[in-house]
C-alpha cells in the first residue's frame, strides 16, 4: 500500500527514523515528494510532513493548484519541481513571475550551464514579476500545452522493448520547442523507429504517475514525426 511508505508503522519504519533523527537534532525539518496527485493528497491530510515536493508549473491542472492551496491551510511548505515542465518552458522570466503569485512556493530549477545558473541567482535581487504581457504569454502557452503531455519523469521506464519513452513521448514538443536539429538527429531517428515495435504491454501506462496513455501517445508523436521528417510539417 502506498499509505505504508509515508505512515507511521511499528516504530521500525523510515518515517520512525526520521522522527528519532529530528529529535536528536541530526535533522531539522522532514519533508516528502512525490508524483501522484491521489498520494500528495493523502499526505497532505496525514499531517506527518512538514514539506511537500511536487512538480508545479504554469502548465499545471486546477487540481494541483489547489495542492498548494492545501499546503497553506495545513502550514506546510510546497516545494515546486519540474517548474519548467521537463523542458517545455522555455521563457525563464514568465516561469519565475508565475511563482511569485504563491506565497508558500519555492521553485527549484533544472539547471545545466554557468549561464542559466547566473540568470535565477539575477532572479533573487531582480525578481520579475506578473505583468500583462506575461498573464498572456502563459495563457498562450497553457492552450497550446496544457493537457495530456509527458512531463519526461521517467517513471515509466524500462521499456522491455528499449523505448526512451520519457522523451519520445513528448518529441512533437520537444522538437517545436527546442532547436530541432539534435531531435531530428540519425540517432533519434533510430529510437523513435523503436516505437513500432511497441508490444502494447501497457507496463508504462501502469508506471506513469499522470495516468497517461503512453502507448497512444508514443503512436502520435511518430507519426508527427514522420511527417517532420518528410517535409510536410516544418518545425
């Protein structure tokens, strides 16, 4: 059962532990992640933690705005992964200045380069802030992606036919989004074909923590490629 990962159980358990551990002062706070809506919840309600980590952008659901919600009302913390949807976001400036709208959030970024790094320490002297021009790049962004993505999590990997299904799953907007060049590569090329041979065991679908239907999705997002591929979409 999910409740026995985060519940207290017979004073044995890991949430036992981290408790003796805050006691003796090893520790000063305990916090818990996840990447199920139904289990955030339920940790919410439990009491236990005084974080949660979840991923939060401004693609998220009305549901998971109202985790954040629920971690005011219940004084615990929200700590924001994810918060450029697994690459999707592009636009540093307008993920940040969404943010800023929740008082008990605290985004944690992905970052990769010395640059990116230099652009969110800016963001702590000159944090940007919700502005028009902003609210309506967002809505734009949120009709054109909002809905039945992948996040890229990885939860539903291994493949037992070898897909790199945390990212052909979402090449249709991987490709738009991102210099294109890398993700039409001979390489990826080869690891989409792999979508084919797709055995339909739905083991992804059973793993992926947003309910997706992966197997559907990975179907879609080849045959967008295809047609990148043969010229009939330009990206």
């Amino acid at each position: 059962m999910v409740q026995q990962c985060y519940k207290p159980g017979d004073g044995t358990g890991m949430y036992e532990c981290l408790v003796e551990a805050k006691e003796k002062g090893l520790i000063r706070h305990i916090g818990i992640t996840t990447h199920k809506l139904a289990v955030a919840q339920e940790i919410i309600e439990s009491g236990l933690y005084e974080t949660l980590q979840y991923p939060f952008s401004y693609l998220s659901s009305g549901k998971e705005i109202a985790l954040v919600e629920s971690c005011v009302k219940a004084d615990m913390g929200f700590i924001c992964m994810k918060a450029l949807a697994g690459g999707l976001i592009t636009r540093s400036d307008a993920a940040m200045a969404y943010m800023t709208q929740f008082d008990n959030l605290v985004p944690i970024w992905g970052i990769q380069r010395e640059t990116e790094l230099a652009e969110w320490l800016s963001y702590m002297t000159d944090t940007p802030s919700m502005t028009g021009e902003i609210a309506e790049y967002i809505k734009g962004e949120q009709d054109e992606l909002a809905g039945d993505f992948c996040r890229g999590c990885g939860y539903c990997l291994p493949c037992p036919m070898g897909i790199e299904i945390n990212n052909c799953a979402r090449m249709s907007l991987m490709v738009r989004r991102a210099p294109s060049a890398g993700w039409l590569s001979e390489a990826w090329q080869e690891k989409m074909a792999k979508i084919e041979t797709c055995i339909n065991c739905r083991q992804c679908t059973k793993r992926c923590p947003y309910e997706l239907d992966t197997p559907e999705l990975l179907k879609k997002n080849l045959a967008d490629y295809k047609r990148i591929l043969a010229g009939e979409v330009q990206v």
